[in-house]
C-alpha cells in the first residue's frame, strides 16, 4: 500500500526540501532501493543480529578498559553508575526499532535524521557514525596486540608500541577480510567467540562472590552493600555525570545489528527487536560483573583494587589471576580469560567495520559520497569498496597516531564518546520529529515513537554538552592540552568536535563536488502519516 505525503510541515529552511508530494510505501525508501541494493538478504536470524550487537559492545574489552576509570570517579557506586548508563541506551534502542521498521535502510541514522531533518543533518547523522568508528578502531587494534603478546607470555613485545602496532594492523587486516568475504561468515564467528567472552565473565563473577562470602575470602573482599545501587551516594553531580558518561561507552555498539537490517530475515522487526535485547543482555552482564569484581577486589588503589590507576586501563587481567589461581587449572582459566579479552576485542573490530561499511556503502548509493563506495562484490553480496576502505583509513588513522604520540591516541580513544552521543542522539530526535503526527493514535505510538526517543535525545545531549565544554575541555583532562586562542583546552574535547567539524568541511566539499544528494535527495522530508503507520502495522501483523 502507498500513501500520498504531503509537502513536509514544521520549520522551514535551507535543510528541506521543496515541496511537491512524493509517493512512500511503508517500510521502504523511495527511491532508494531498500532491500534491492544487492546485499544477502535474509542472510541473519535473530540469534545472529543479536550476536552481531552483543559482539560490537564487546563486553570483555568494554569492562577490562572502563570499570577502573568508573570506579576511580564514582568509588562503590559503579555497579549502579553501569546501571543507570543502560537507560539512554534503551531509550535509544527504541528509537532505533521503532525507525527501522518504516526504513530498514542499512544507513541507519544517516538516512533517518536525513527523512525527518534534511540531507545535511542526514550527512553529518553518517560521519557521527564514521567518525567513532574509525577512531575506536585505533584503541580496538592496540588492545588486540597488547593481549595477543601477553597470552603467548611476551610481556616485552606488550609494552612495546612497534610491534604491538604491527599486531594491531595485522588484526584489521584480517577482520576486514572476514568482513569482505561474507556477512554468514562473520555471524557465524561472532555466534561462538560471544558465547565463549559470555561464558567466562559469568564464570569469573560466580567465582568471586563464592570466594567473597566463602570460608577464606581474599583481604580485599568485601560484602555487597544496598548503598551500591544508590546515586545519591555519589559525592557530586559533576563525579555522577561524568562516570554515566564513561559508563555510557561500555553499551556502544548494539546499533550493529540494525546496521545489517536488510541482511537479516524479517528486516522491519528483527534488528530493532535484536537493539533491545542486545541492551537489556548487556545490563545483565555489566551489572553482575561490576558488582562481583569490586565485591571480590574492592575500590583500593593497591593491588588489584579496582582503584589502582595501574589498572585503570585493564582490570580484568590482574583480577582474572587472583580470582581464579595463578597455577594448575585455574592458570587455565586466567589465560582464558585473557584470550575473551583478546577475542573480544578482535571480534568488536570486525563489527566495527561492518556498520560502517553499510554507513558508507548507504551514502554512496544515494549519492552522498563518491559512488564507487556503493559497489557489492558479485559473489559475496558484500560492499567491496565500503569495507576495504574503512580497513585502509583504519590502519592510516592508527598508525599515524601511533608515530604522532601514545598520548594523542588516548585522548583520541576518550574523545569517540562525543560521536556516540552525537549520532544516537540524532537518531532519538529524528525518531520523535519523523512519527510527529501519529503520537496522538495511541499510547504506545506516544511512548515508544515519542517520549521515550526523545528523553534519550536529551539525556545525551546533555552529556555531550556537558563533554564537551565542561569534562573534556578542561586542560588537566587527558594526556595533552592544546592551546586555543581563548586559552589552554583539553586535548580530549578538541579531538572530540574538531573530528565533527571535518566532517562539516567533507560535507561542503562533497555538497560543491557532486551536490546531488543536497540538492535533490531521493530520502524525502516528512512525517510519518496516520495512513502509513497504520499500513505498516498491518504489514508487520503476520495475523493480519
């Protein structure tokens, strides 16, 4: 069924399009060919697009690298801090499905924000993805050299930045090979390395409460308390906001299994309803494996306190040792933990490039950014140019910011949390604008197409804003400072909008180049109709 859209309604201005009525189905992109683009389609199941989304938060990873630094800001309150990060991640996931089921367009937000906003705001809504994916890539390879090294028991390689940086390539290279090759393959990888990292994070927290409140608990242990789970506990609102922010890091990634939606069986249902589960499994997992660990460790700042600023960056490699044993099968178990650390990461690099690609591969299509992006390989069904590309930026981007400084590629790492929060963001707010008209139909379409996207569009507003010129800003903040005309400013913040502003200037120079897409996008400007909505229930109703 078809509906006639009328010109779009609400502000005007250089960002909309004019108006003569174009022509929508339900669920489709005009003109866009959704779902005909030739990727594989019904190539992914339930199972494997909540894999997919598990996989790119990578768990293991998220926790070694984050929980030191949230208990370092918040002290006993990180287990509820891991909690209360999860809400404007739900609220988003929300966003996501909801949208997902009018346009199951891989480009995600980059084709949402462009439907309810116009094309720039679109544009941008694609190099927020971009931009965060590139940059994490850097931290994702380093990590998966360093472990790498340390599972072989090569300490001195570890700590060494040449060769873990030629891990570090040799681990794009070969995730973006199994990327390129097919999505099937990729699914199937991610299906056994997720049940593998899942496995042993519960099998580490069970450990340790056993441990904690068994006959011979270790002299860090202590007991689980109520007042872990109670914000109000946190010293200031500044030190609640800013371990929220990091916390908000550990859930990055769920949108992966939105991003591959026209690869998946049942494209309008399936990836929003993967984006929700992924975020309520990872609620689970965090808020088990923060509690258990700083039960069995505590927050002290010697040892394997969770405190110790020599753990800020990997906690879960000294806690793996003490918890399970340092000889016979316990030594087994450590190591393994190591290797979910490795694995973890390694898997979240393949699942990085596979929403990018699809960012890409989207744009080039509409004519976006330069066509030769848009092109599928003609046996795989997979973007050739999309994929090998962002693998190649990736390895430019990481190495020159391993020859620049160490120092410049953490703060680099600390910065992607302003992309996050820009693109979901964006996302939220498109959702609320796009179903504008239908809010009213019914409380469900108020809550989930309306509310609910737009509390979390504010909630990471305001920790963008708050980021960005307060936190990061700040020139003691992070490892380099940079010296502004106004005065000093935190390297962090500077990497942070400076990334988003190259993309405003990309986007002039694509608008002046090729121009297509700003001047006549085949994604019209609209809202979504009762008539629409009301189609595509129908549609989505296998009863009906």
């Amino acid at each position: 069924m078809s509906a006639s859209v009328p010109p779009p309604e609400g502000p005007s201005g250089p960002d909309h399009a004019p108006g003569a009525a174009v022509v929508i189905a339900p669920g489709e992109v005009s003109g866009s060919g959704s779902g005909e683009k030739g990727l594989k389609g019904n190539a992914l199941g339930l199972f494997s697009s909540v894999a997919i989304g598990l996989a790119s938060t990578a768990p293991a990873y998220s926790l070694a690298a984050t929980l030191g630094l949230i208990v370092a800001g918040v002290g006993l309150q990180a287990p509820i801090i891991t909690i209360l990060a999860f809400i404007p991640m739900l609220l988003i996931a929300y966003a996501y499905k909801e949208m997902n089921s009018v346009d199951p367009d891989c480009g995600t937000t980059f084709t949402w924000a462009a439907r309810a906003f116009g094309p720039r705001t679109g544009w941008m809504g694609g190099w927020g993805i971009i931009v965060a994916d590139i940059i994490v890539m850097a931290n994702l390879a380093q990590i998966a050299g360093s472990y790498g090294f340390q599972l072989v028991g090569h300490a001195n390689l570890a700590s060494s930045t040449l060769w873990t940086t030629v891990a570090g390539v040799v681990w794009i290279v070969l995730m973006t090979f199994i990327c390129y090759i097919g999505i099937e393959i990729s699914a199937a990888l991610q299906r056994v390395l997720l049940c593998l990292e899942v496995a042993m994070l519960v099998l580490l927290s069970v450990t340790a409460l056993v441990k904690v409140y068994g006959s011979h608990p270790p002299g860090t242990a202590i007991h689980i308390s109520g007042s872990w789970f109670n914000p109000f506990q946190v010293p200031t609102a500044s030190a609640l906001t800013a371990g929220i922010l990091s916390a908000v890091f550990i859930y990055w990634g769920w949108d992966t299994a939105v991003s591959v939606n026209e690869e998946t069986a049942d494209k309008t249902r399936t990836p929003g309803r993967a984006a929700v589960l992924s975020t309520v499994i990872l609620l689970l997992i965090y808020a088990l494996v923060s509690t258990a660990s700083q039960a069995f460790a505590g927050v002290g700042d010697k040892g394997i306190g969770l405190g110790n600023p020599d753990n800020s960056g990997d906690v879960l490699s000294g806690l793996g040792g003490a918890v399970f044993g340092t000889t016979g099968f316990g030594w087994f178990l450590s190591k393994l933990l190591i290797f979910m650390v490795l694995t973890s990461a390694a898997a979240s690099t393949q699942t990085t490039i596979l929403p990018t690609a699809r960012t890409s591969f989207s744009m080039a299509l509409h004519k976006a950014i330069p066509e030769r992006f848009g092109r599928v390989h003609p046996r795989f069904a997979t973007p050739t140019w999309s994929t090998v590309g962002m693998g190649v930026i990736s390895i430019a981007f990481y190495v020159l910011l391993t020859r620049i400084s160490t120092n410049v590629l953490t703060d680099s790492i600390s910065s992607v949390g302003l992309g996050i929060a820009f693109y979901y963001g964006l996302t939220g707010f498109a959702c609320f604008w796009y179903f504008r008209k239908v809010l009213r139909r019914s409380a469900r379409d108020l809550w989930f197409k309306g509310i609910l996207p737009l509390l979390g569009g504010l909630m990471l507003l305001y920790f963008f804003c708050y980021a960005a010129f307060d936190v990061y800003a700040a020139p003691d903040y992070g490892s380099t400072t940079v010296t502004m005309p106004w005065g000093k400013v935190g390297g962090v913040s500077v990497i942070g909008i400076g990334s988003l502003l190259i993309g405003f200037v990309l986007m002039l120079i694509q608008w002046a180049v090729q121009g297509s897409w700003f001047r006549h996008p085949d994604v019209p400007v609209s809202a979504a109709t009762e008539a629409e909505v009301a189609a595509l229930d129908v549609r989505s109703d296998p009863e009906a």
